[in-house]
C-alpha cells in the first residue's frame, strides 16, 4: 500500500539514535509485516481529550509508549518553571491496573525528577480520585495518573491534574500542548534523579479513606449499616485498594466481593469491556446479588472513577441503573441532606454536563440552589468549583456514571459515590422503602424523564473522516423535524451559537468551544451529537420526558418514552 511521505518522515525520525533499539526494531517489524498499522501509528499524534490522553499502546506518535509520554512530561516540566518560577516544584503521580502502567508511571517519574521536580509515587495501582486527592494533600504543582479508564486492553492513558485537584482546562490545557508541540523527541531528559522520587501509599490512604467517610456519610444508623447486604466488583482494577477499607470504616459489615474479579488484571480476563456502563459488565456481580439475595450491586471501572450500580426493582429483579438515574438519586439525597441540616441558604450549587439529564435543573430549583451545567468531562464541575470559590458545591454529575460529592475530590469519584449509595439503600431500606422506589418518587414529583446514549465506533483515519462528515451534515443541513415534532432550538458549540426557531433569534452561548451539537425539541425533548474526545466514536444522547401522577402511571409511561426513543433513532438513521 502506499503511505504519505509525511508519514515516512515521521517513521524515520523514529529510526534514529534517539530511539531505543527496541523502539527501531519494533517499527522496522511492523513496516514489512502491517503497512497499514505502520500509517496509523504514525498519521497524527495523540490529542488530550476530555479525559487527557487516551491511546493504544505501540511504538509511534499516535501511541502510547515512553516517549509520547516522556515528550508530555518533558513539556509539563518546562511549564511548571514558567508557571511557577523560584519554587520548590512537586508532582503526584499514580497509575491504574492495566498493562504496562506500573512502568509508564516511573519513565514519568523519571522525567519529572531529571528535570528537578520532586515526584511522589504511589508504589502501587491506586484509584484515579485518590490522586486528585492526593495532589491537594500534599500540595503539589501538579498530579499525574497513568489510566485508560474503561477503555479495552490495548489502551493506556495520561491524565494531568492542577493544584486544585482537578484536571488542566482552557486556557493551561493549550498552552501545555504548544510547549509540549515545540520540543523534539531529543529534547527529552530521562536522566533520572532517584533522590527526588518518594514512594507513598499507607498514610495518603488513610487520608483519602477518613476523608471520603466523612464527605459522603449521612447519620445513617449502625443498624442500617449492617443490615445493607452489599454485593461490590472492582472489575479487576484499582478500586478494591479502597473501597473496601472505606465502606469498613463507615459501618457497612455485608459487603460480598466478586472474588473472580477481585484480582487487578490488565486483560480484564471476565469481561468483554471493564465498563460498568455496560450491563454485561456487572453480570456476575448480579448472578451472586441473586444468588444470596443482596439488596444492592456496585461496582467501578479500573481507574475507580465510574460507578455502576444494580438494585432491585419492584418486582424484586436486580437491574442497573444508568448514569442519569444515579445521579439524580445521589443528588437528591444530598440536597435533602443539606436542607435537614440547615446548610442551604441559596449559595450553592451542584454540577452537571450539557448531556446529562435535564432534571438537574427540576432538582436544583426545587432546593433553591444553582444548577451550573458544563461540557463533558468532570475537570468542567471541578472548574466550576475553583472559579466560583464564595459558592459552596454539594455534588454534581454527568450521565456516564460519574458523582463527585463535595470538593475533597476534584474528579468523578466511584470511590465516595459507592458510599454515598449505600448510605442511600441504608437509609431507605430503614424505613421500609428501597433505593429504586426512592427514584421512582423522584419521576412522579419532578417529570419522569428517560435518556438512551448511542455510540458508533469508526475506528482509524478512514473513521475519523466519516464521524467529521457526520457531524457537518447535522450543521450544514440541519433537522427541521423529528419525530413529528418541530426542532425549536438548536446549539452549536463548535461555533459558540444558538438558534431558536420560535422567535428567529440567535444568541451566544458563553460555555467553552466543543464539538458539540443539541437539538430541542417542541415536546421537550432534547438530543445531543459529539464525537468523544478519547475514543474512536460519535455519541448520540437523547432525553425525553413526560408528567405523571403517581407511581402507577410509571408503567405506561416508560413505554411510551422508550418507543419515541426508538422512533427518534430510526428517523435519524441511527440504527
């Protein structure tokens, strides 16, 4: 086949001595045996997406590996003097369970500490939000933590973190990325200094656990606790290096763990994808829910950052609930909590994304507080919280199975969100209801809404091109009509505009530039385009919503969402 001599360049700059010899041989195999996986490991570079920098690992610049790496540690370094000159610089960095990490973390390691930047190390995998935590407790510059999340095997990641705990953001994300673009893969220092890395683990541990207990713990009582059977799977990854310790050290006493995936695994032996989004993910977790009668299933993705969670429904059959449901059963929790306590007094928010689901805002208005909604990602809620410091945040989330309670944590949290459910299933199992009956109430007093996501994966250049194409059909020859039912607005947030079609008028939207479009509809519904920033797919998000009058009409009313739902999709074109 032929390959673009851009590409070549690029494939021969590989092949000097800057490079290993194992780097060279590596490229050299793949040029005789994949021209084509050649192309694709060298075509572009790695991008930071909404959750950092997210790739498959292999040799090349659209791959993750010790010098895509080292080159983004190279220019983190040369930032951090720049942005902090004279000081005595510090960096967390933590890593996850998947293949390779525990040795992409020291070569970061490593560069940090050649470049004079003290550097403490987890010694081993620990979960996502306990860096975030990590960073503030120990008044770093910045934190570093090596992790794809959910994605498959092949995949590891790079995720940067400021010294609030939470992820860099506009306008620091671009002007890393220029200093990173502006250095050659020479120009990277690997001499390590081992006198400036200190491995950490138990005394941040015990901080982040007493910490988390005490954020998202709620007066449920001893005996609630107990009497919670709790069935958790951290899905081969991070999370049992917390969660356990933490729903020990708040009380919960009939915790069942999934001991075919207790053990951290890279290759996630069990499962098709370590996605607690994905129904299949939590299938054994449920099978023993079943099996000894638990009332609640939880589980995490590798980083510990996501939550799944599976309860009984009314007719006694474990079922998971989706990102949307838990968040607003958590956010309602803590509102009410808040209220209880006296602590509302109309200066405080909580957090949600422009794909999540609109009852945030029924939520938020009916306590009297903000709803401040972002784009995706959680580094925009923990953004929230910096630049809004006379304002107190409650909780917030995003529809792909995220919470962060409180501002201990500055990123989605599967660790204090697990513990927060529990206090929730406790606390209604007390009085003789269930976690899934407390969200039904929640339809009937503030609308049942219903959302579905669709993710179509295109993988490769060919791919890249055919979501791009997508998406400028949607702008350039917009829907008038879906489902029998006018498009009243439309925003687009590539071009920082809206329209709305009942009056004509446009207006700006002032949320940072994303490719991302909604239509609204006349009926309320709501459906949202975006290509993800860390995967190979375009998302589609749809949100409809009807009154009901009692838990009876629930029913009927599912019915009829999920069949508009359905229509929705096949007018687009989708299925």
């Amino acid at each position: 086949m032929h390959i673009e001599k851009a590409i070549l360049d690029k494939v021969n700059v590989w092949l000097t001595p800057t490079f290993d010899n194992k780097t060279q041989e590596a490229i050299k195999e793949i040029m005789t045996s994949s021209p084509k996986e050649l192309e694709d490991s060298f075509y572009k570079n790695l991008e930071f997406g909404t959750g950092g920098m997210r790739g498959i690992m292999g040799v090349g610049t659209n791959r993750i590996n010790k010098y895509t790496l080292g080159k983004n540690t190279q220019g983190l370094s040369n930032y951090l003097k720049v942005c902090f000159p004279g000081e005595e610089l510090k960096a967390a960095i933590a890593y996850d369970c998947r293949n390779n990490s525990d040795t992409l973390a020291k070569v970061v390691a490593d560069v940090f500490s050649a470049n004079g930047i003290k550097v403490y190390l987890f010694s081993d995998m620990r979960p996502t939000p306990e860096l975030s935590f990590a960073v503030k407790h120990l008044n770093c510059h910045v934190g570093i933590v090596l992790t794809a999340s959910h994605n498959p095997p092949e995949y590891n990641g790079y995720k940067v973190y400021w010294q609030d705990g939470g992820q860099i953001v506009p306008p620091q994300d671009a002007e890393v990325i220029k200093e990173i673009e502006s250095l050659e893969y020479s120009d990277i220092n690997f001499n390590v200094n081992e006198n400036l890395i200190e491995y950490i683990d138990v005394a941040v541990d015990e901080a982040f656990r007493d910490s988390t207990v005490a954020n998202a713990s709620f007066d449920t009582s001893k005996t609630a606790r107990e009497n919670l059977k709790i069935v958790y799977t951290p899905l081969h990854g991070t999370s049992i290096k917390a969660i356990p310790g933490v729903l020990a050290k708040a009380g919960y006493t009939d915790v069942n763990i999934v001991e075919e995936q207790a053990v951290p695994n890279g290759n996630f032996p069990t499962v098709k994808s370590p996605n607690p989004e994905e129904p299949e993910a939590l299938e054994m977790a449920m099978a023993l829910a079943d099996k000894i009668n638990a009332d609640i299933v939880v589980g995490t993705d590798p980083d510990s950052d996501r939550l799944g969670v599976a309860v009984r429904n009314t007719e006694g059959k474990m079922i998971l609930l989706n990102g949307n449901q838990t968040m607003v059963a958590m956010t309602s929790f803590l509102l009410e909590q808040w209220k209880k306590q006296d602590k509302l007094t109309g200066n405080e928010f909580i957090g949600s994304t422009i794909v999540s689901t609109p009852m945030m805002l029924d939520l938020a208005e009916a306590y009297g507080v903000e709803c401040k909604v972002g784009l995706t990602g959680f580094k925009w809620i923990a953004k929230f919280i910096k630049d809004f410091p006379n304002q107190k945040f409650i909780g917030g989330g995003e529809e792909s199975f995220g919470f962060m309670v409180g501002d201990a944590v500055r990123d989605k949290d599967g660790v204090g969100a697990i513990l927060l459910v529990c206090e929730i299933a406790a606390q209604a199992k007390e009085k003789g209801s269930s976690l899934y009956q407390e969200l039904l109430q929640l339809y009937v007093d503030f609308g049942f809404y219903k959302e579905h996501l669709i993710s179509i994966t295109k993988k490769g250049i060919e791919g890249a091109n055919e979501i791009k194409q997508m998406m400028i059909d949607l702008r350039e020859n917009p829907l008038t009509e879906i489902n029998g039912q006018r498009v009243v607005c439309i925003e687009d947030y590539q071009s920082s505009k809206g329209k709305d079609f009942m009056n004509g008028e446009e207006f700006d939207i002032t949320i940072p530039k994303s490719n991302v479009l909604i239509y609204y509809l006349e009926d309320g519904s709501k459906i949202c385009a975006r290509p993800s920033g860390t995967e190979p797919k375009i998302k589609f998000y749809f949100s409809v919503n009807c009154a009901i009058d009692s838990l009876e009409d629930i029913s009927e009313a599912e019915k009829q969402l999920d069949k508009k739902i359905e229509t929705i999709i096949a007018e687009m074109q989708l299925n």
